[in-house]
C-alpha cells in the first residue's frame, strides 16, 4: 500500500534570513553606547546607540534575524538596529545567511557586491512561474561553489548541494507549487531574493519562447552573456573583487620580460633602412614619440574653453553622415553613420563622451555631453559630491596627488554594435576605445596639451548620474586632459586660444 504523501516527504524545516558581518570585521562597543567597526586596520564609528542595542549588536557575529520589509510600530532598538546594518551595509561589511532559524546552518551565504544592497522579498505566489536569467552561471570559488550574475547586486554561496540541484531545474521554467514536490526545494525566502536579484524571472506565458525578451528590457536583449560578464568584471561598481595594480600573482610566477625573445632563424636588419635624422622623420611619428602620459595639471593655468574646443573637433566631431540598406534582401533595414576623425568598427561610432570638468578657463565645473554633431556641450545636472566621487575615481586610478582639469569618459551605446556583430561586439568596442585613446594623445601631444589614459571606470555610479541602465550605455574607459605641470607657457601650443 503506497503511503500518503504526507509521511512520504519530510517538511522542511522553515529558513530565516540573517544579517552578520563579514569574516574581516569586528564590532567595538562602548559603555556609553557608542558603537565602532573595525577592518584591514581602521576603526570607523557608527554612532553612539541605547545599552540594550550594543548588546544586541554583538549577536552580529553569528548573525541576527533580518527582515527584508520592515513594518510599521516597530520597538525603537528595531529602528536602531536597522540603522546600525544600514551603516554597515553601505560600506560593504555586512553579508547575509540563510538557514533554518533554529540551527547555525548555512544553507545559502548571501555576498553583497554593491555598496547600496539591501535584501528584497518581493511577494511570490504558488501558481507563479519562475526561470533562471540567461545571464546567471554558477561557478566553483576554491571550495565554495557560488551563483552570480553581472545583472547582480549580491552573490550568494551555495551551501547544501540539494539546493544547487534545485537552482538547476529552473534551465526551463517552473513553477513554485509543482517545485515544492522535490527534496532540495529552497524555500520561496530565497526565491524572493533571487528574483530581486534578477537571477530568477517571471517569463510569463510566453514559456519557452519568450525566455530572452522575458528576460529584460530590448537594450538587454542585445547582449550576448559573456560580453556583459566581461563588462561588469573588468569595470568598477558591480563586485566586490580586488581591482586594479595589485600584483595577484608576484609571489608565484616570475614577470615576463618586457621585450619578447627573438625567434630563431635569419635575421633582416631594419635599422639601416630607417630614417636616422629628425628631419627626414614624418610629423605623426614625431607625435608618435613625443607622446606620453601627463597626471600632473597646472591648476594656475588650466586648458581654456577655445583649447577644448578644438581638441574635441580634431577627435570627435561628426565628419559627416549617411545612410544604408543592411545587406539582408531587400527588407533589410536602414541603418545611419556618422563618420568621426578615428577609425571605428564597421563605422559604427558608438562611443559618446562625457565630460566631468573640474577646472577650464571659459567652461563652468560640471558635468557635460558632446554632442559630436552639432559640436556642442550640453549641461547634464549632477549632485556635487556624485562629480567629486568621479574626479577623485581618476586620481586615485592615475596615482596622481590632484584630480585632474577635465576627465573624459569614453560611454559606449552598446546597442549599436551588438546589433550587428555577435559574439565579438564587446571586443570590438574595445578595439575602439584604444583607437580614441591614441587619438587623444596625439591631439593633446600636437596642442602641447598633458593627457592620461584611464583603463577603469564607475559603470553604477555613471548609471546613477545619466539614469541609463548601464547595459545600454555605460563608462568603457576614461581620459584625463589638461594643461601638464610644467609645461613652457611661451609654445605656440600653449599660448594659441
């Protein structure tokens, strides 16, 4: 006789979602209240609160029950403990578990990867149909396995292998009730969460078919998975890995040299053949060699309007425009260029520029766009400390002791490439970013004017400035401009304006 269903599967037991610190912090809390964290070596104050919080505050380092949605009438210590993991959650020192209420069991281990994530449950019902987001992978991290998304605020470590298994049926859309029935069902908590993170969606009744425009709005339809990936992972504001010049590797495999060893076999010297006299060397390989990279600015004589003027026309401005039927019959679509100084991929131009001005004769501080075809700058609104955060990003990338006069930031309109190109669309924006970087520097060499590359950028703070989704336009890199310390003020260059 076949058991009734009841006695055939054990109930879960209920999850509960945690706030704790993070491996690396510590609370320091005070008689009188005050309460301090410290980490890598700094101690930081979060304010001074009543007795019976810092109490509480304490439990933090196992962890304390978290409630996404607070309610109304709450006991002021609930106020106040909110507050507290607020502080501690806008500088990234707070991750959150979830496990049954009763044991200290982590069945998942949620890391907060941008600044501002505070966990959501948004309401889910038993008839609702959820699947995984085309752009969701899960990966092995030494010996933890973890679930992302470049879409993602949080990563969340998968502890119990039932609710990986789980996670690995929603490859095709399920919905929750008909889900209960397995064994490692995860429980609609951490469904929420994964919703809210955009790792799970509803695709709707379009089922199967629909997946990809389910998924996001049409600028996301556009991406292919590993170019968005590469783009949230190798820009600032979307992880909370290590970045930048930090030698992962010194102490465990040997530099390479700077110069490749020659390969064996006859050699054809050149050298002979080249021009040895700076006379006979054509101009753009004396620009060539001249260029390099300025972090220093003279902020008593900073770049003039009229000097920017032309720096943007030599490099930027709209050449000229056309139109053409895509080759695909003839429905093909039409498609407009708008040919610029630099080469770009398949013409198509998608880098704009945006510029965050600190210091230029003629110009005010602010934040503008160029408009390349009409060779303008439109003010775009900004709140100050939003710029500030933007010029202090450039000096610290560039080592420098003071911001710079103008930063550029190259954003690419991803769309415009992607439409055409698959597979290689973000490469080849790339491509285009260097191409500018270098058309940058000779204009700003020829003009006697200090230029810096900047190979990193804010992709969430430039999407909070804009207000563009960062998958439809969003920062690929960054140049500083300006007049370089040091510079002869009596050159042609640097009196013209």
């Amino acid at each position: 006789m076949r058991a009734p269903a009841s006695k055939r599967r054990r109930l879960a037991a209920p999850v509960t979602i945690f706030a704790r610190l993070s491996p690396h912090v510590t609370l320091e809390t005070h008689a009188d209240g005050k309460i301090a964290v410290c980490f890598d070596g700094y101690s930081v104050s979060l304010g001074t609160f009543g007795r019976d919080l810092a109490d509480q505050a304490r439990g933090l380092r196992v962890g304390l029950p978290f409630a996404p949605s607070a309610s109304r009438g709450r006991r002021k210590i609930d106020k106040d403990i909110e507050t507290l993991l607020r502080r501690l959650a806008v500088r990234g020192l707070l991750e959150y578990r979830v496990g049954p209420a009763r044991e200290g069991r982590d069945l998942v281990v949620i890391e907060p990867q941008v600044a501002d994530y505070w966990p959501q449950t948004p309401k889910l019902g038993e008839a609702d149909i959820l699947a995984l987001s085309r752009f969701a992978y899960m990966r092995r991290r030494g010996s933890d396995m973890v679930l992302e998304s470049p879409r993602s605020g949080a990563l969340f470590k998968i502890c119990d292998p039932k609710i990986a298994t789980a996670l690995a049926l929603f490859s095709a859309p399920q919905q929750i009730k008909q889900l209960r029935r397995h064994n490692g069902f995860p429980g609609i908590a951490l469904l929420a969460l994964l919703v809210d993170c955009q790792i799970l969606f509803k695709p709707g009744a379009a089922g199967d078919a629909g997946l990809r425009s389910a998924g996001g709005d049409d600028g996301l339809v556009l991406w292919d998975f590993h170019d968005l990936l590469f783009h949230a992972r190798s820009t600032q504001g979307r992880h909370a890995n290590p970045l930048g010049a930090i030698y992962p590797h010194a102490n465990a495999v040997d530099p390479l040299p700077a110069v490749r060893p020659r390969w064996p076999g006859k050699k054809i010297d050149l050298r002979k053949l080249s021009a040895a006299d700076s006379e006979s060397i054509a101009p753009v390989a004396k620009l060539l060699r001249q260029r390099h990279s300025t972090r220093s600015f003279d902020d008593q004589r900073p770049i003039m309007l009229s000097e920017l003027a032309r720096f943007l026309d030599g490099t930027a401005r709209v050449l000229s425009t056309s139109t053409s039927r895509v080759d695909l019959g003839d429905s093909g679509p039409l498609i407009e260029y708008a040919i610029r100084p630099y080469p770009s991929a398949g013409a198509e131009y998608e880098l704009e520029l945006y510029l965050a001005v600190n210091r230029c004769d003629g110009l005010a501080k602010g934040f503008y766009h160029y408009d390349a075809g009409g060779h303008a700058l439109a003010s775009i609104e900004v709140k100050g400390d939003e710029l500030e955060a933007l010029l202090a990003g450039a000096q610290f990338a560039m080592g420098a002791s003071a911001p710079p006069q103008i930063l550029i930031t190259l954003a690419a309109r991803f769309g415009r490439v992607s439409w055409k190109y698959s597979s290689i669309a973000y490469a080849l924006i790339l491509k285009d970013v260097g191409v500018m970087f270098q058309t940058f520097y000779l204009m700003a060499t020829g003009m006697g004017l200090g230029g810096c590359a900047i190979g990193i950028a804010n992709i969430d703070l430039f999407a909070k400035i804009t207000g563009i989704e960062l998958h439809v336009e969003g920062p690929v890199g960054q140049f500083a401009i300006g007049r370089g310390a040091g510079a002869d003020p009596t050159a042609p260059a640097a009196r013209k304006g």
